[in-house]
C-alpha cells in the first residue's frame, strides 16, 4: 500500500527528502509527478487527468518501485549534487492569461467592482538552489491577443467564473486567484469578455489557510480619456488576506509604457 502524507494545509510548496534509489509521487490538481533519486541524477514523470479542475493534494515519499511508463512524459537531470532534497514551488505563467468569464459581465457607468480571477500555476524543481525543470500544472490554451495577426501578443487561455466576492471562490492547490479593480469612470456601460491579466509582472503569494494569490491589479477606464484606453496600475500585495506569504517574485519588470493598453487589448 503506498504511504501518502498529508501536506499540512495542502501547502504543497516545500522541500521533501527523497530517499536514494526509490520513487516519490505528488499530486497537485490534475498533476501526477514522480521524482527518482539515483547515483548522479534526477529522472522524473508526470501526467495530467483531463479534468483541469481536480482537487487533490498528496505526497507518496514511496510510491512504487518501478512506475509505469505508459501515458507519462519523462525526462532526466544529470547532476553533482550532494543533497536528495528536492523543493517544489509554485509560479505564475510565463506570458499573460485571457481570462474568459462563463458569462459576460456589464459594469454601469460610474460604478467600480472587484473581480477574482484564478490562473493555473506552473511548478518549478529545484535541487539545492538550482531549478532542475519547469511546467504547468495543466497545460493551458495557446491564444493570440490583438487586433490582427501582426499587431498582438502570445497568451494562454483560461475559463474563469470571475467572483466578485472573494466568499464565493474555491481555492484549488493549483491556482492561483488574481484580485482585479474595474473602474468605468465613463457614461456607458462596459461590457467585459474576456481579461488580459498580466501574470509575469505580479508576484505570488500563499495565504494561512493555503491558498495562492497574486498581487492586486487595477484597469480604470476614464472619462476624459481616450475610450479605446484603460489604465493598467499595479497594487502589490495591498489588501490581499492577511498573513499571506511571498512565495515568487514576478518574472518580468513591467515597463513603464506598458501601464495603459489599447481598451481591445485589455477587455474583449
């Protein structure tokens, strides 16, 4: 029978020893990996189940001795380490998320509101301070953000219910939930498709009870502006759940000119 420990508030962003010449196994959502510690190397596997929204959190320090091959990818790590602890971390995706509500959502004229918006998170390996491997926790869409095939960016695509109280939301173990201030300082209704949340420039946080969050962010779209602008601000950790932990810089600085966005660009 294989042992599973239970990870104290489903803070499955630790470091775990992992005995030589055996196989561990976590599961984190919809991911199965599996870390193998050997004499000079690293070797892991990992599959996903299709449902992206499974909520399960679980590390097997034995799992098995040979694991199957079949429907896992796998790779290995060459190494001269003298450490067979291996910290797994949690990290917010490498390029924007479009997220799209399951219904579109209408702000009146002069009215603000607070959207939570939940990503998938990517998982990072690291052996003695040096990240052996990368990937998400579930595979997100590709998308093209823009107004053509020339002028745009890459991103992912994500489905979101986006919350406006943060009651209503269900923290899963491989998502982190993005708090995001809409402001329309305008006459007209805004009538809100999709977000393009920029996760490389936040950081990520855990929160007491174990939930990830990222830093606030806040769109306004003015009166005496353009009406195809909005204003990107950027929070921090302002008003996040108190007692939350700073568990990942963000990737990217976010340039200066980058902080007001086509309104195309930023809502659908």
């Amino acid at each position: 029978m294989v042992e599973v420990v239970n990870l104290d508030g489903g803070c499955w962003w630790q470091e775990y020893p992992i005995s030589a010449d055996a196989w561990a196994s976590w599961q984190i959502g919809p991911l199965d990996f599996e870390a193998f510690y050997g004499p000079g190397e690293w070797q892991f596997r990992w599959r996903r189940e299709p449902d992206p929204l499974v909520d399960r959190v679980g590390f097997s320090p034995h799992a098995r001795v040979e694991p199957e091959a079949e429907g896992y990818e796998q790779a290995r790590y060459a190494v001269r380490s003298v450490s067979n602890a291996l910290r797994l971390k949690p990290l917010l995706a490498d390029l924007p998320m479009i997220a799209r509500p399951a219904s579109a959502l209408h702000i009146p004229a002069n009215q603000e509101t607070v959207l939570y918006v939940s990503t998938v998170v990517w998982l990072s390996v690291l052996n003695e301070g040096i990240q052996l491997l990368e990937m998400p926790v579930y595979r997100p869409s590709d998308t093209w953000f823009g107004s053509n095939t020339i002028e745009g960016e890459a991103c992912y695509s994500t489905r979101t219910q986006a919350r406006t109280s943060a009651d209503a939301l269900t923290p899963l173990p491989h998502r982190a939930i993005t708090p995001i201030v809409i402001v329309n300082a305008t006459l007209t209704t805004l009538q809100i498709e999709q977000l393009r949340v920029p996760v490389p420039f936040l950081a990520l946080h855990a929160s007491p009870d174990g939930a990830l969050w990222t830093d606030r962010i806040k769109l306004a779209r003015g009166l005496d502006s353009d009406p195809q602008e909005v204003a990107l601000e950027l929070l921090g950790a302002d008003s996040l759940p108190s007692g939350c932990q700073r568990l990942a810089e963000p990737r990217e600085a976010a340039p200066r000119h980058s902080l007001v966005h086509a309104f195309s660009r930023l809502f659908g």
